[in-house]
C-alpha cells in the first residue's frame, strides 16, 4: 500500500515572522515568506493535501469565531487549549451563530498555495461548541448545529477557492478528563450529525483529526462519522483499538509528535507506522504530526517535516 | 499579616524602554530618558546617576538593571502594597533565567519561539543530560532587592514542575523503556521534575533563606495543565505537590505557591490535593480574568470565584491570594469592584484574614502606568473591603 502524508494545522512561526508581527513591521510581507517556504518544503518533502501552515491563527478557534456573526472574541477570558501551554481568548456567543460571507478568506493564504487540490483545517463542530462561553443559547446541540450551519458556508466557500480537503479537528471528542467517559458516547449521535451538517453534498475530502489523548474509546462509533479519513494521536491511542478498522476509512497516522523537540528515527517509526497499518487493514494511510507542529520552533517544526518525508519514503520503498 | 486584606503583587512587571535597550544593545533614545524622568519625579528617586549610566550602556547594564529593580520596588511601596518584589528586572522572564543556569538544560533554539498565546512566545530548552544545580539562579537579585526595599519582599521562582512541563525532554525519556509512548513519557516526566526540585530548585532555595528571605512565591503556572488520569490515578497534579514538597520541605520560610489560567474544573481539581501541599502558607491564583466587570457580591454576581467554594470545602486553614485585577486587561478595575471581589470571597471562606488581595499574575505585560492605576486600585478596593469588615 502508498503511504501518504500531510500536515496537519497550525505551523510554527519563523523568527522573523515572531519578529514582524511583535513589532508590526513588515507583516504581511513576512507571513507570506513564511507561507512560501512551508508550501516549498511540504512540495520538496512529497507531503501531500499542501497547507499553507495557517500562520496568521494564534489558535485553531479564534480566526473561526471572528467569522461568525452571534460570536464575539474578547480580549479577555484567555483560555488553556487543553493540556498545552498555549491559550487562546474564548469567544463569547451572544446571538444566533451564522456565517459572515467572505470572511474565511482572510484567514487563508491562498495566494501561496496551488489554485487547487489544498487542505483547510477547521475546528469541529463539537470542539468549537465545546470552546465557547455560550451566553444565547438554551441547548448545546442548538448552539452546534447552528455553528455546523455556518461552518458548512465556510467550507463551501474554502472549495471554491480551490480546497479539496477538509480536517475537521474534534480534540473535545477524546479529551474531557472532568468528564465520565461514557458521557459523551450519549451525546456522539448529535456530534455526527452536526458533522453530517458540514460535509453532507460538499465537493472536498474530509478528515475528522482527534489528538491529545486516546481515541479508542470512540474509535468505533467515529467509523459511523460521514467523513474519509480519520486522523489519530497515536501517541496517546492504544495500538490494540486498531484492530477492527473500517476499512473504507482511510487512516491518518500521528506517529510524529508534535510536541517534543526529540527527533524520532525514521526506521523506527516506520516500523511502527508498519505494525499499525498491519493491525488496521486500513486501504488508504497517511503519515503526520500528532497535532499542529506550532508547539515547537520552525526549525525543529520543519526538521518533523522532513521526518514525516523520509518515514513515508521508507514505508513506500518497504525500507 | 494583622491588617486586614493585605496587599501583594505576583512577580513581573514590564521592563522600562531604559532597560531593554540597553538590554538590545540599542541606544536609549531620548523618549525613553524622558519617561525616566518622569517617573523618577513621580516616585521620588534622585536619578542623575542613572543618568550619567545611560550614556554608556554598553559597560553599565548590571547597574542599570539595579535602577530598573528601584523604580519597581518605589512603584509599589507608593502604590501601597505590602509585601513587594522588585519586577523581576534582572531577569529575562520566569523560564529561560532558572533554565539557563541549570546544568543538563539545552535551549532549542537562539530565540523565542515557543509559543504561548498571541505573540507571546518563550525560548524553550530540552533536557539532554542529568539535571544539576551549577549557579544561584537569584540570590543577588534577591541581596539588592532586600537592600533597597522598605517593605517586607517576596521572592518569586519558578517551581520545578512548571521548568519540567515548558521543557522538552530528550534525556530521561530515552532512558525509560516501559511499554506504550505514554508511559514511557510518564515516567520519564515524573523523574525529570523530581530532579528538578530535588537538586537545583531546592538547593536555590536554600541559598536565599541562607541570606534572609523570609516569604517565597513557588510559581506554578502549569500545575493544572493536564487533568487526566493515568492508570486509574490523577497524575500531574500529586506530581506537582510532590514536587512543591520535595522542593520546601524542612525550610524554614513561608511558601506561597502562584498558580494560574487552568482550564475548566482545573482549580477544583487541584483543590482536592492542594492541603497535601505541606509548607504552603497560601495559595496566589488567578480569578479576575474569567470575571465580569459588573459590581455585586453575590454567587451570580462573582462567577469568576465560583471555585472558592471548593477551596474552602478542602481548606485548613491556608490563606488566599485573591487575583483581583486582570493582567492583561488595560482598563482598571475600579474600587468599588475590587472591594466587592474581596467581600465575596470573604463571604465563601467565611474568614476575611484568608483573604489576600493580589492581581492575577504577573503585570508584564501592560505598561507601568497601567500596572501602577491598577495597583494603585487594588489598595484602595482593599482599604474600602476593610472599612466595613
């Protein structure tokens, strides 16, 4: 089987960029620099489904928020994203959630990228529920249905601009410590649906991506997911819940951790990749970051680029 | 402390231009000597000496800094507070200072680029060899604050449990080979923070209490970033007391633990272990930033403090540090609003001597104009919480 790969979200600044945007000089030239070198460097490396490294989000739910009307981000309420040292502000939702036509746009460095056949990475409709000071609606699933409304427009526009792929992030489906684990199997019907919302018709190839702890625990109910591929923090994730894969998903391998400045041996993790691919029987694979490689400096970010590279050579060659 | 609803800052303030210029080896501009000036003039600092410094930065840092540390220190002894620090002027910011003086410790990269939120990014390190106390991390920052101030000083660190989460770690992690990636990282992360606050953090430690300090602040910032469990138990969180023990055990100082920005249901969490925390006079933690701006004292009213209840469920005794004042926020909390935040979390503990008034976390990052109207607020608020206790 060809072994894919591609990345998966938010990419490290470089230091200029840092440099750029903390004394607002030069931004945007800098950002599209930025952007140019990660879409080189994803092309010379043979990663796949090309991202353009979303450069100018500071996390994966403001720059959506800012795009909804109903939805306001303070500059306050700075948030943890999960287990990470990074934050972001939480948006308060104060009105009906819905799309503000054209305004994805601004978020997406398109321009860099090939006029078709690019990958967009979104929150899921759960997460971003999930994520939100809600202050309007009575019902959760209210609040993320409208939000899946609206986040089908924004898709639907990120395809006519040349998109073919669309990773959902649902980090909120696997990590909910304070939660009983069994809460959210009660609730899964209505987080499909809302993702059944976003995908239904639409012209693009969907990932749901879920990373920062154990999948396997809704692993099965997922394969039930209307999306292609699903996208596991393999870090985390015991290998015993990849036996059983529905075959007809593709799988996406976060072998690469995001998060450690520790350079995994190429050999090694194809071996690994190898083993769970073996124990999955899954037809379509793709090799990538645990999660958005922006927890390391761009140097190391791009290092785990070339790594990813060479791994899916290796898998490729059978080496 | 007898008065109460004493008041305290957290540790940082943001560096004058003067200082970081001098610090970039850039040149001190005009502008920057004039707000020098200015500010000189508004605390009652004779600084012609500075200035005669400030013509020859190059060779004149060090010194510099000790006059950045004297406006900071005057800056809080004229808005009133009573215990005070000295804005942590000497140091580069609360990682990369204690990292860079750890043997073991390797910066990934020549600058910041890590990041955190916003434009705000630190300068990462990897573990990569065994952890060893090499120099005093703050012992003469701490000797020059404790010369110039007129109040009672608290010196903050940063605790080994926060140094271990920020870090990346290459060392420890390959030593271990137990089962899953999981584990393996685990276990390599528990050693990593042991070693941590058993060697350099503690013996650090020991050194300033060696010369005179009285009350020291451990900042944990990160002690309540992962909240899951592992093999059955809770793990990071009894790792971080742990590590708070390992660290304070048998000295004889006022431990005041700084925690901050934890994610849902992460002070409740912490709250059920935080009493194993054996020297932990009190607790500084952050609640002003997830509050509303409206007056009132009520449950409804105060949102932002509905954790207390849970602090007070698990208490014996330890005192607060209520984070009044929102840090990154430029307006200023009025009065009336921090009297209200005060009286509300006096009403939960059901003891105003509990009660400590305390801004969020550190005031980096907003002006010193801004830090000192909110500082200047935050004793006012306190003295009106007082007047009718």
């Amino acid at each position: 089987m060809e072994v894919g790969a591609y990345l998966t979200g938010i990419h490290a600044r470089s230091r200029e960029l840092i440099s750029a945007r903390k004394h607002n000089n030069g931004v945007e030239e800098a950002h599209r620099r930025d952007a140019e070198s990660l879409v080189a460097l994803q092309q010379a490396s043979g990663i796949e489904r090309l991202v353009d490294g979303m450069l100018s989000w500071n996390s994966p739910i403001e720059p959506v928020a800012s795009c909804l009307e109903g939805v306001e981000v303070p500059a306050t309420n700075l948030r943890r994203w999960f287990n990470t040292n990074t934050f972001f502000h939480m948006p308060s939702v104060t009105g009906r959630i819905a799309y503000m036509p054209g305004s994805i746009r601004e978020h997406v460095a398109a321009g860099v990228l090939p006029k078709k056949g690019w990958k967009a990475v979104l929150p899921a409709p759960y997460t971003f529920a999930s994520l939100v000071d809600n202050k309007h609606y009575e019902d959760f699933n209210e609040l993320m249905f409208d939000f899946a409304r609206a986040q089908r427009e924004m898709v639907r526009e990120l395809i006519g601009e040349g998109c073919a792929y669309v990773q959902l992030d649902d980090p909120s489906l696997v990590y909910h410590p304070l939660r009983d684990s069994s809460s959210i199997k009660d609730v899964l019907p209505e987080i499909k649906n809302a993702v059944e919302l976003v995908t239904r018709g639409q012209y693009a190839r969907f990932s749901l991506h879920t990373y920062f702890e154990d999948a396997s625990p809704i692993l099965r109910d997922v394969f039930d997911f209307p999306v292609q591929d699903i996208g596991i923090d393999f870090t985390e994730t015991d290998l015993k819940a990849i036996s059983g894969w529905d075959s007809s998903k593709g799988i996406a391998l976060g072998i690469v951790d995001a998060r450690s400045s520790w350079m995994e041996e190429p050999a090694r993790i194809a071996e690994l990749a190898r083993s769970i691919l073996d124990k999955s029987g899954a037809k379509e694979a793709y090799l990538c970051p645990t999660t958005s490689l922006k927890y390391l400096p761009r140097e190391l970010a791009d290092q785990k680029v070339r790594v990813i590279s060479e791994t899916a050579r290796r898998l490729g060659s059978g080496s | 402390m007898e008065k109460l609803f004493p008041c305290m800052e957290i540790g940082s303030l943001k560096k004058p231009k003067w200082l970081t210029r001098v610090e970039k080896c850039q040149p001190v501009e005009t502008e920057h000597v004039a707000d020098m000036r200015a500010w000189a003039e508004e605390l009652d600092i004779n600084s012609s000496q500075l200035e005669l410094l400030l013509k020859e930065p190059a060779k004149n840092l060090p010194e510099i800094a000790k006059w950045a540390s004297l406006f900071a220190v005057r800056m809080q002894e004229q808005a009133g507070l009573d215990v005070i620090w000295n804005g942590e002027m000497w140091r580069s910011e609360m990682y990369e200072d204690p990292i860079g003086n750890t043997g073991g410790m390797n910066f990934v990269s020549d600058y910041s680029g890590t990041h955190v939120w916003g434009d705000n990014y630190y300068r990462a390190a990897e573990c990569a060899g065994q952890i060893q106390f090499t120099k005093p991390w703050h012992l003469e920052e701490f000797l020059h604050a404790k010369s110039i101030a007129k109040k009672p000083i608290k010196v903050p660190i940063t605790d080994a449990h926060t140094l271990g989460e920020w870090s990346y770690d290459s060392h420890y992690v390959k030593n271990k080979d137990a089962g899953g990636t999981r584990a393996r990282r685990q276990e390599a992360k528990r050693e990593f923070i042991l070693e941590l606050a058993r060697g350099p953090l503690r013996e650090n430690i020991k050194q300033l209490v060696a010369n005179g300090a009285k009350i020291i602040q451990l900042d944990g910032p990160a002690a309540v970033t992962d909240l899951r469990e592992y093999t059955g138990r809770l793990y990071d969180v009894p790792l971080f007391v742990e590590a708070f023990n390992e660290a304070t055990k048998g000295i004889d100082a006022e431990f005041h633990s700084h925690i901050c920005y934890p994610p849902e249901g992460g002070y409740e969490l912490l709250f059920k272990y935080a009493m194993e925390m054996k020297k932990c006079a009190q607790f500084n933690l952050e609640f002003a930033n997830r509050d509303l701006w409206s007056l009132g004292a009520s449950a409804d009213e105060r949102p932002g403090y509905a954790a207390l209840s849970v602090f007070k469920e698990h208490n014996d005794g330890r005192r607060v540090g209520l984070g009044v004042l929102d840090v990154h926020n430029d307006n200023t909390e009025p009065l009336f609003l921090i009297e209200d935040r005060l009286l509300y979390a006096s009403k939960v503990l059901g003891d105003s001597a509990l009660v400590i008034a305390v801004p969020d976390c550190g005031l980096r990052t907003r002006s010193l104009g801004v830090a000192h109207q909110k500082l200047c607020s935050l004793v006012a608020g306190a003295d009106l919480a007082r007047a009718v206790s």
